[in-house]
C-alpha cells in the first residue's frame, strides 16, 4: 500500500447525502435546560457575635486575611488585627492559638513592610500575654524564629533580631528551654563553616566569620547587632541556672557560710506518679521546707529526650566554646588598635571598635560565669586556662588599658548659623567597664601556683585597679562592683601581703569616703566582710593582721550609729558582721561597740528602736558580748522592754541573756569580775517589773474619774486602767523577771531590795498601774518564804493593791472586754499573794469598814466576801479571821437592816452560815469562781 493510500484512510472524509441530517457529534452539548437564581440572604448577614474594628472586619476575617498572597492586603490585615485587639483584649485570650500560628508563619515573609507590621503587633502582644499562658505555643514560635534566624534573605534575618529582642525581655525562661539551637543559629549569623586543611578528612569543621557585601549595613555593624543579642541570651542563661549564688570572686553573698555549693535535685518521676510519694524541696541542709526555693523545675517541652541539654552540661559548653572564642578573637583582632593605619598615643579606641571590643569581653565573661557553675569548674578553668590564656595575653593585654577616642563633628544646620560641635554617644559604652571586664576575664586565669608565671600582667592588673581606686573618682555601683572583683580575687592569688596591704588601703581609701550612695556602701561593706572572714580562717590571723580590717572593724558601730533607718539593708550588714567579730572576741571591735552601747540602745532614737525586728534580734544578742553593763546602759535596755520598743520574745531574751552575764546565774562555779554590778542588776529587774518610769508614775498622779481610774472607798490607791496591749507585753516581761528573781539563792536579801524599791518609788503614790500592781503581787508571792519579813508599811500598801484589784475586778462591764480579758491574771496574782503572805489577807479585812462605805459598793464587798470565803486556797485564813469576817458581815447586816432583803445580802448571809459556821478548819470546799 502506498503513502498516499494509507493518508487517505487515516482521515476519511464523510460524504453527507443531500436530505439527510447531520450525524450529532460525540462531544456535542446539550442546551435543553432552564435555570433559576439562588438567593443566600444568611450568607450576606454580618456576625454580630464576633467585635470588629473600625473597618467592620472581625478576628477571623483578620486572620485568613494573613494567609492572602498580596503584600499589602496582609500588613493591613496586621494593622487591622492590632486595632481589634488592643479594642477587645479579651479576644486575644479566646483566639490565643490561631493569632500566634498566624502571626509566627509571617516572620519569614519575603516583604519588609509586611515583616515590621507582624514585629508591631508583637510588640503589642507579648506584654499582654503570660508566660505560662504562651508557653504551649511556644515551640512553634521559636521553631519560626530558628527558620527566620538562618534564612537565606538578609532582611528577614535582621528582622529575626528585633523578634529575638522581644522574646528576650517577655519571655526569657522559655527561650532557655531552646537554647542549643538558638546558640548554633547566633554562630550561623555571623560566619561559615569552612574545612580545615590541615586535615586530609572531613570530621573536624571550622567556622570562620562571613562576610556579605548584600547588606545593608558593614560586615562589623552586622556581627555588633549579632553579638548584642548573644550576650543577652547568655545573660538570661546565667540567671536562670543560678539566682545570686556566689562565686569566688562574687561579693553578693545571699547565706553566710559562701562556700556552699548547691548540689543538683534529681527526681525520678516515674516514682511520684501515682501520688504515692509526696515531693518536699528541703535547700542546703534546713530542717523546714522553703516557699521560696530557687529550684527550678523543668518544663514539659524540656523533658522529652530530644530536647538538647544547651550549656548546662560541661561537654556542650566546651564545644561551644572551642567554636565561639575563635570567632570573638576574629572580631577582636579586627577592631583592636594594632589594625588601625596609624598608631593611637594611649592606645585609644574608635567609638565602633569599642562597642564590638566590649561585646567580645561581655560574652566571654558570661561564658566564665557558666563554667563556674558546673559541677567540677576547678577542671573547667584548668582547661580555659591551657587553651585560651596564651591568646587572650597577646591579644588582650597587648595594649592594656584601652581608652575612647570621641570623634567631634559639626553639625551644619544653616549657613547662616554658626556650626556648633558635638560628642555622638557612642552608647554609654564605659571605657572603665571595658578594662574591668578584661581584668576579670584574665584574673579568673590566674591562681597562687601560676603566680610567679602570670606576674608581668598580674602586676599590670595590679596597678591598673590600685590607681582607680586611689583616684577617688565617682564611682556607680556596676564599676565598683567590678572593680572589687578583681581585686578580691587579687587578695585571693596574693602571697606577699605588702602587696595585698596597698590593695586594700586604696579600697578603705575609697571606703572613708562621704556621701557614698548605698549600693556603693554596700559593695564596700560586702568586700571588707570577705576580707575579714577570710582573715579569721586563716590559721595565722594572729600573727599577720591587716592593720586596714582593724580600723575599719573598730569603726562599724558608729557607723550603724550614723546610718540608723536610712538603709535598713545596709543596717543590717553592718550587724551581721559586728556579730561576727563580737563572737570571734575581737579586741578592736568590743571596745567601739562598748564606746557606742549607749546610743545605740537608745529607748527614744536608738538604733535598736529604729530597725526591723530581724535586726533588732542581732542588736539584742550583741549584748551578750558587751565587756561592762553601766547602770545607765542597763537603764536604757529596761526602758526598751517596757516601752514595747521590743518584741515580747526579744524582751524576754534581753532580760535572759543580762541575767547570764549577773552573778546569780547559778553557775556551778562563782563568776569572777561579773560585767553586770548587782545592784545595777537589781536596778534593772525592779524597773523592768514596775513597767513605768519615776516620771510617767508622777504624771500619771494628775489623772482622776473614769474611765482611766478605778477607785473605791475603802482603798487608798487608785489603778490607773492600761490598754490590753500594753498590759499584755508588761505581763509577759514581768513572768520572766520573777523567775530570774526566784532563782537568787538569797531570798532575803532579795526581798529586802525589793521592799526597799517599792517603799521608795511605790508607796505613798496615790494612782498607780494596773498591770504594776499585778506585777508587784506576783513578785512578792514568788519570792516569800516563812523566814521573810516585810515592814508594816509595804504590808499595808500591798493590802491596799489586792483590794484595789479585786474591786475592779469585780466592777468590769461585761462590755469591757478588753479589761476582761485582764481578769484571770489579775485574780490569780491577788490570790496568790493573799495565801502566800496571810497577814495581807488579815490586814485586807481590817481596812474593810462599812461605815465609810456608799450603798452602791455593799454589794460588790458582799461580793468579795462570798468570792474569798469559796475559794479553797483561803478556806483556812479565812477561819483563821472569822472574828474580822463577822464583824463585817454583821455591819452589812446591820445597816441593811431596815430595808428590804436584796439578794446578794440572802447569799451573803447564806454562805457565811455554810462556810464559816457548819465547817470545821481544813475541810476541803471548792475553789470559787468569780
């Protein structure tokens, strides 16, 4: 078959016939259908369930908005989503999820005005959002931050810094949980993995730093904005492993003992599943479980096995250090005064270069800090040492100290105008924090056994920090507090003490200073404390005192004088370590506290009265260690205790530890040269139990009627009415003086001072406390004997106190509860010293003449009568003066005698008949109840 055949088969024409219709094609539409229009009314409806902003669009017509492929329909959709929510912020916590899903897939948009809207509305959110409430979203954010960090666009990795900025501030502790791969993303920013020639294989990779001419800024200016924002994370690393634990070289000590280390909690949790076993935090060996323990429990994102440990382990931060200090070396070497085209006289810094040179150092130091928190970091800082310290001595040292070149400029404004020159800031970078910084970087290198080999630029350290400080320039908290750490750790390596002597005159020098701010006092205070301590455990203190830590330990306490309430803080420290002398016996430090005592235990303006209770109870024990008590300090401490200057419980161990220090302690041996005199002592006690000075008991004689005076016919003394508080503080002081009284062996001596005290300041006062007559009874109850005797005028006044006390007692209000509350202690301190001394009880009854009494108080006397003839303890002595007691029943009787038979004379004349009469002495009754 031919070409031309088989052409003509394979598209055969079909011939149509004339009349016939034409054949339907098979792919032919059929157009034989009608339609209609479909109306959707409910689809054209606004959702008013849903708050809109000002262009009517609400929360999810905002966010599908975000997922558009034009640039500008999604920024004002950014715009738009920061409008509703700062309008509603309650929607933000009801679309938590999808805002941040949305907000996070844009970090990496390939348009700039769409990057800065979704950094805006960021901004805007993160303060408004928690961290525990953010935490489970987390994950995906930093997973976009990571991809936004390595992306292969320049500006999108610019603008992962400024999201990384806002992270940092809000959430610091959940970018700890990422930190492994936000350390590799730091490195991939500012350089290049590059194989090493020397090495024929390819395990072993270097990085070496990138440069990028696409940028928009230098390649320096770039790897500055890098290296700001790794210094920050490093920052928050360091605070979150450790919250202000103490190094060697820190001077911010948070317990007393600074050289113990905190050793990790490991918990096996599979064990405390099923609530069978309590967790309980128990921190550096207490005893009681701490609310605020700085343990810090890890999230549940960290806990899964393929989250990376970060530079909490040694072995990771070792690989991160063999990658990062050869990059931070690059940079250094590029800024460093050696590149410059001609040379600076004083070795002077561009305000560029130093910015990038103080990076370096800052990021180096955080680096140190981590290794001196991990578990061995003697071994770590060998290794430092034998890898970096040949580098850092030739590239750092080489032209220590640095200073700022500041460049002048002229602005022209106008032409007209005159051009006026200026300083740019270059950032308040701080020329002295820069050389501290470096200073410690190197001493932290340094040791006593490599002293000799370090001691060219130890001596250059040496003299650098010495000349600062000798200047007496104006120094800021964050310069003295470096300052004072490389000179701690200079003291800590010194052998030659005429070395460490210079150092520490040129930091006293700084110490004499006036009108110190207190951080800096407290740095200062924080150094010397240190030194101090360090010195005492040095098993030859003794033989090689630094003559500085003399003077300023013998000048502490004036200076706690000085200081008072100004800086409780402060205060406070000051305390601590003239305790820590005091207790040490320490010559120098004894005879200024004894110079000071009296100021400082000053009942009106003293510093004891001053401070908070914390500091009052160190002032109260330092007592304790006073060489000599004059009568004047032992008045003054007296006066603290009843004026309520004092807690209870301090009092109480004010007046403990004097009665340690008499000579009536009971020691089994007698006490040679006792610091406290005996009649000062005595002094003491009897002042203490009246409650009130000579003076207040004068004015209080000026006071008549009520409702500050109790006063009755038949008793001379009238008790003046103190508030519960008041009442309450004297009556707990008053037990712990009893008790030191009753344990002087001489009992007769005793009560012949005592009788002697209140014949001379008592007797004879017509208004007198109710709490000091309370205090007075219990005394002499607990301090008589038989073979004790009183004279007939203290008989009779302490007659009067009981009957003065058992009327008020029986005329309180039920009302008054706060006098009731007085009634038990009052009852019991009156029957006490009418069962133990009876002739009170006989001399009571005597004074009581119903002749001189008004008709409303028969019934109290009634009263009193049936109340003391019920009572147990007073069965016999009442018998004893039956004649006395029926005497006064029968004047009752008889001046009622005309009248109607009340009640209270029924029982008056009942119970006399049943207890007087039927009972025979020593039948057991029960005790009365008032």
């Amino acid at each position: 078959m031919t070409k031309k055949r088989k052409h003509q088969e394979d598209f055969h024409k079909v011939k149509l016939k004339v009349g016939k219709k034409k054949p339907k094609l098979e792919n032919a539409t059929d157009t034989n259908f009608k339609t209609r229009s479909i109306h959707l009314p409910e689809q054209l409806k606004q959702d008013r369930t849903l708050p809109t902003n000002n262009r009517k669009l609400n929360i999810k017509d905002l966010l599908s908005q975000m997922n558009h492929y034009s640039a500008g329909v999604k920024q004002n959709a950014l715009f738009g989503l920061r409008d509703l929510l700062s309008q509603y912020p309650y929607v933000i916590d009801a679309h938590l999820s999808n805002i941040l899903s949305e907000l996070a897939a844009v970090f990496t948009d390939k348009d700039s005005s769409v990057r800065s809207a979704a950094i805006f509305l960021l901004q805007f959110l993160a303060p408004k959002i928690r961290a525990e409430h953010i935490s489970p979203f987390f994950p995906l954010i930093s997973a976009h931050l990571s991809s936004a960090m390595t992306h292969i666009n320049e500006g999108i990795q610019e603008d992962s810094l400024k999201v990384l900025d806002i992270l940092l501030a809000e959430y610091p502790a959940l970018l700890m949980d990422r930190s492994s791969v936000l350390l590799n993303n730091f490195v991939e920013l500012i350089s290049h993995q590059q194989l090493s020639k020397q090495l024929k294989n390819k395990e072993k990779m270097c990085w070496m730093l990138s440069v990028n001419p696409n940028r928009r800024v230098t390649s320096q200016q770039w790897r500055l904005n890098v290296l700001i924002r790794l210094r920050k994370f490093l920052q928050v690393l360091v605070e979150g492993t450790s919250e202000l634990e103490t190094d060697s070289e820190g001077l911010h000590v948070q317990n007393d003992n600074p050289e113990v280390q905190r050793s990790a909690l490991h918990v096996i949790w599979q064990e405390h599943a099923n609530g069978r076993k309590p967790i309980q935090m128990y921190e550096n060996g207490g005893v009681h479980m701490r609310t605020d323990s700085s343990f810090r429990l890890r999230s549940l994102i960290s806990m899964s096995n393929s989250v990376e440990q970060g530079l909490s382990s040694t072995d990771n931060l070792k690989r991160f250090i063999q990658i990062i200090i050869p990059l931070l070396l690059d940079c250094w070497i590029e800024a460093s005064p050696a590149q410059l085209a001609a040379p600076i006289i004083g070795n002077l810094l561009e305000p560029g270069s130093q910015q990038v040179m103080e990076q370096v150092l800052s990021i180096i130091h955080l680096l140190w800090k981590l290794a001196k928190q991990m578990e061995d970091p003697h071994e770590l800082e060998v290794w430092l040492r034998a890898n970096y310290l040949t580098d850092f001595r030739r590239h750092f040292m080489c032209h220590f100290p640095y200073t700022f070149q500041e460049t002048i400029k002229h602005r022209k404004k106008d032409s007209l105008k005159s051009s006026k020159c200026y300083v740019p800031s270059s950032n308040s970078i701080d020329p002295l924090v820069l050389n501290l910084t470096l200073c410690e970087i190197m001493v932290s290198l340094a040791s006593a056994s490599t002293l000799q080999m370090d001691s060219h630029w130890l001596d250059m350290i040496r003299t650098f920090v010495t000349e600062t400080l000798q200047e007496s320039c104006k120094l800021n908290s964050k310069q003295l507090d470096k300052l004072l750490r490389v000179a701690w750790r200079l003291v800590q390596i010194q052998v030659n003490k005429g070395s460490t002597e210079i150092l520490m005159k040129a930091v006293y020098s700084l110490y004499q200073q006036r009108n110190l701010p207190f951080p800096v006092r407290t740095l200062l205070l924080h150094f010397f404390s240190r030194a101090y301590q360090k010195e005492e455990s040095n098993p030859h203190a003794t033989r090689s005192r630094s003559k500085v830590l003399i003077r300023w330990l013998a000048g502490l306490p004036q200076q706690l004088v000085l200081l008072g309430l100004r800086n409780p803080e402060l205060s406070d420290q000051l305390i601590s370590t003239i305790y820590s002398a005091a207790s040490r016996s320490n010559k120098e430090i004894l005879q200024s506290l004894q110079a000071a005592a009296p100021r400082i235990y000053d009942p009106l303006d003293g510093t004891v009265v001053l401070l908070p209770a914390e500091s009052q109870q160190r002032l109260v024990q330092l007592v304790y260690f006073l060489p000599h008590l004059s009568g004047n300090l032992l008045s003054s401490l007296s006066r603290c205790c009843i004026m309520g200057k004092l807690s209870v419980k301090l009092s109480t161990t004010l007046i403990g530890i004097l009665h340690m220090k008499s000579a009536f302690v009971g020691w089994k041996y007698p006490v040679q040269n006792s610091s406290v005199p005996d009649m000062d002592y005595f002094s003491f006690l009897f002042s203490t139990l009246t409650g009130f000075s000579k003076e207040e008991l004068a004015n209080l004689q000026s006071i008549r009627g009520r409702p500050h005076i109790s006063q009755t016919q038949l008793s001379p003394v009238q008790l003046y009415l103190t508030d519960l508080d008041q009442f309450s503080h004297h009556w707990a002081v008053t037990e712990v003086v009893s008790q030191c009284l009753s344990t002087i062996p001489s009992r007769s001596q005793c009560i012949d001072i005592m009788q002697t005290g209140i014949c001379k300041y008592l007797v004879g006062l017509t208004v007198i406390p109710d709490s000091t007559a309370g205090s007075v009874l219990c005394a002499i109850s607990r301090l008589m004997d038989q073979g004790c005797l009183l004279n007939e005028h203290l008989y009779k006044f302490l007659a009067s106190l009981c009957y003065s006390l058992l009327y008020l007692l029986l005329t309180i209000e039920r009302e008054d509860t706060e006098h009731l509350q007085k009634r038990d202690i009052l009852w019991g301190s009156c029957i006490s010293v009418l069962t133990t001394v009876p002739r009170i009880l006989r001399l009571m009854l005597q004074s009581l003449q119903v002749n001189r009494v008004c008709r409303e108080e028969l019934p109290v006397l009634a009263q009193l009568l049936r109340l003391l003839m019920q009572h147990g303890q007073l069965r016999n002595h009442m018998v004893n003066n039956e004649f006395l007691v029926k005497q006064i029943v029968k004047d009752i009787l008889a001046l009622k005698s005309g009248e109607a038979q009340e009640q209270w004379l029924t029982d008056l004349h009942y119970y006399f008949n049943l207890y007087m009469a039927t009972h025979p002495p020593g039948s057991g009754v029960p005790n009365a109840v008032y």
